[in-house]
C-alpha cells in the first residue's frame, strides 16, 4: 500500500511544494487549503491545478479551523502521516488583523490535534516558525534554548501551537514533530515576501523598502532544501531515546522540536544584490527603520536536523534567487 498523507495549506507556498515532493515518492496525497484571500487565490488555485495533475492528489477546499473538518479527512483517508502546514502567516499582519492568527493558528492546530487523538497518524508533523525565539540574542538559535520572548503576535501564536501539540503527545501519546522554518523562498513563493515584492518593484521599475536601514541577517533556505529536509523528518519519529545533548526531544512526551534552516546567516543588502544579479538591473532603495514585531537577525543551528536526517543539500543563495526570477517571468 502506498503511504498515504494529509497535507493542510496545501495551496501554499511550502505546501505546494511538499506535496509535490510527497506524490513524486508514490504518496497518495489530500491536501486541504481555505483559499484565503490574505493574497491572491488565483495563485493558489494554480498551484493546486499543477498537483491536480497527478492522479494521487484530492483537493479539499476548506478551513482548517472548521469544526470537525480535519477528523471528518482523517476517518475517511487514515493518512500515516500529518503535515499541517496551513496557518496565517506574516509578522506584520499580524498588528494589523491578530483575530485571524487566532482562528488559523490556535483553532487551527486545535482541530488537527483532535482529528489526530481520534485517528492517531504513525507521525503528526506541525510547522512552527523561526520567529519564535524572539528576543533571544545567542546565535545561532538552537532548539534547546528558551524561547519565550516572542516579538509579534504571529510568533506568539505559533508558540502556543508548539505547547498545545506537546500536550497532546504527553497525554495521548502521539509521535509529534514541530518544525521551525528560517526564512523561506524560492518559486511560486508568497506575495508578501520580501524576494517577491523586490523582484516584482525593480521589474517594474519602482523602490524596494528595506527596514532596519539595511542592517538585517536572515537565514533565507531555498524551499527545495527545506522540502527535502521534511521528507526525511517522515522517517525520524519521535521516540524515547534523544540523540545526544543537543536533541531537543521531551524527557515526557514523544515531541521534538526541529530548525529547519541553512545554517548560515545572509546580510539583507547581499540578498537585494543577489536579486539584482538576477535581474540584471539596479534597485532603487527606500532604507526605513525597523518594523514593529520585527527581529534584525535569524540564525540556525542545524546541528539536530543533521543528526536526525544527515546532511541537506543547501542551494546558494545566487541560484536560487535566480530559479525564483525565471518562474516570476515565466508566470507573470
């Protein structure tokens, strides 16, 4: 039997790409994805139109936090493994609309925790977000260190999600696999982030706003390397034996926290010239302070995901910016 597997936000950016690679390995494949209009649906019914191609895939279009929803998916297709990547995402919207992280984010994981304390997958795998270490100052960021100064709203309700999940693999004992993503990009990547909203203003000719007047690291991971990194973590469930002090496993539940990152920060100005490689064409710069909720600089440790999974491929920087460019001038 091929395994089969429930992917939530499956018309995002890094659910499309998951379950692409998941149907690529044989998986059978439902994905669940709202459609919100948090930015365009049109891109998002793209992307679901190119996993339609594949006979492995349903698409269900629906709400995560929708009462029931999750577990009506669950009973019906008995997935081996949960990949719950649907969330309302982005630090600054989250000053602006906090109810809907409320609803996304903390019901969200809510009903997928029920759904997977009633039909228990052989691995539940949640994403969490970098952005919770918050304040934390040593670097890089390592899953054994406290992280309870989250800066947005956006971290804080991820944060939450991390300790909601940790309950329930200590109470019902489910393998649990929570995954702090650093910065990711790559082809059909998110409106709002920083690679598409530059390429898409020196396209056409306008300024590029940079915060922090320029002075901000990031540790950007081409989606491919993270996607790969996922695939691997499906096989690494955790157990009761941690695999060395820097494991991040609980001394009381089947949980563990994961970077998934390059490992290696980047100065913001040496990402805006690595886009204007790639274009071919000089930006005009807006230099603007920092944003609230904002952190100047994100940095993995990566020492657990390679433990666990071996080494990941890590894309430079320079080639993945510019596989970025050809898809934004093929599609648009």
């Amino acid at each position: 039997m091929a395994e089969t597997a429930l992917v939530t936000g499956s018309a995002g950016f890094i659910g499309f790409h998951t379950c692409e690679r998941l149907l690529q390995s044989g998986a059978r494949v439902v994905g669940l994805d709202a459609m919100t209009e948090y930015y365009d649906p049109a891109l998002k019914e793209v992307r679901h139109g190119v996993l339609r191609q594949s006979p492995g895939f349903s698409a269900v279009i629906g709400r995560v936090d929708a009462p029931g929803l999750v577990q009506g998916l669950m009973e019906e297709h008995r997935p081996d493994v949960v990949v719950h990547l649907a969330a309302q995402a982005g630090v600054r919207y989250s000053i602006e609309a906090p109810r809907s992280y409320l609803e996304a984010n903390l019901i969200g994981t809510y009903e997928v925790l029920e759904a997977a304390r009633a039909v228990p997958p052989a691995h539940l795998m949640l994403a969490s977000t970098s952005s919770v270490y918050g304040a934390n100052t040593e670097m890089p960021y390592a899953e054994t260190q406290k992280a309870d100064t989250q800066m947005s709203f956006y971290a804080a309700t991820k944060k939450a999600t991390e300790a909601m999940a940790h309950s329930y693999a200590h109470l019902y004992g489910l393998p649990v696999t929570m995954f702090r993503f650093f910065t990711v990009y790559g082809p059909w990547g998110r409106p709002d982030m920083a690679l598409f909203r530059f390429v898409k203003a020196i396209e056409a000719g306008e300024p590029i706003d940079v915060y922090n007047n320029g002075d901000m690291a990031r540790d950007f991971t081409y989606v491919d390397d993270l996607v790969e990194g996922l695939m691997r973590l499906r096989g690494a469930v955790p157990g009761t034996e941690p695999v060395g002090e820097i494991d991040s496993l609980s001394p009381v539940a089947p949980f563990r926290v994961v970077n998934v990152g390059n490992g290696s920060p980047v100065p913001l100005m040496e990402f805006v010239s690595a886009v204007e490689a790639a274009l071919d064409k000089r930006a005009e710069i807006n230099f603007m302070d920092m944003q609230p909720g904002d952190v100047p600089a994100t940095w993995a440790d990566a020492s657990l995901l390679q433990a666990l999974v071996g080494a990941l491929p890590k894309t430079p920087l320079e080639k993945g910016v510019r596989r970025f460019v050809e898809w934004y001038r093929d599609y648009y």
